[in-house]
C-alpha cells in the first residue's frame, strides 16, 4: 500500500512535465531492484521502499548494484531507503529517509 501511494505521488510529479520527466523501476539478473527510479534530463534519483523502521546495509543493495551497472556514475544525482525511521545516512552516497518525506500524513 505504501508504495501505490508513493507511485500515486510519482506519477503526479512525472505528469507535470510528460516529455521531461520519466518513471522507472530496475532489476537485474541477479535479482537486486529498486522501487522507483525517477530521471529528469538525464539525471536520475533511485529510491528503495521499506515499511519497517530498522534498516541494514543490505537494505541498499539493490540501489548500489544500480548504481554500479550505470555506465554515466555521474547521472545518478541522489539515492534514498525510504522507511518508517529516522533520517540518516545508509550507505556511501545513500541515505535512510522517513517515508513521510515523500507521502504526506493524510
């Protein structure tokens, strides 16, 4: 349910400027994925959805095998775990952000 409501609140953003703004979601071979990844000329933001409040490194994998696959490295401009904790930073480059960031309480 969390992620249809961010996914509603992504396909708003997108809709603003259909020709400008993209919406992906990534999986690789292996299995690593990540949620969303939004792209604005040719700069992209990958963001991974947990519902709990405790995140581990491995929470990341998926956005750091994205990452490592990208041919540009510079494309990728932010990267965040949205979860139901506190802000922080997860990982090199990465950072744990509460998901209310991005879906407002209603």
């Amino acid at each position: 349910m969390l992620e249809q409501a961010l996914f509603q609140t992504l396909q708003t953003w997108r809709a603003l400027e259909p020709l400008e703004r993209k919406l992906h979601f990534w999986r690789d071979r292996p299995g690593h994925e990540v949620d969303f990844i939004l792209e604005q000329n040719g700069k992209l933001v990958a963001l991974e959805i947990e519902t709990g409040s405790t995140l581990a490194s491995s929470d990341a994998a998926g956005i750091r095998a994205f990452r490592d696959s990208l041919k540009k490295k510079s494309a990728l401009v932010r990267s965040a775990v949205l979860h139901a904790g506190q802000a922080r930073p997860l990982d090199t480059g990465i950072l744990a952000l509460p998901w209310g960031w991005m879906v407002p309480a209603g």
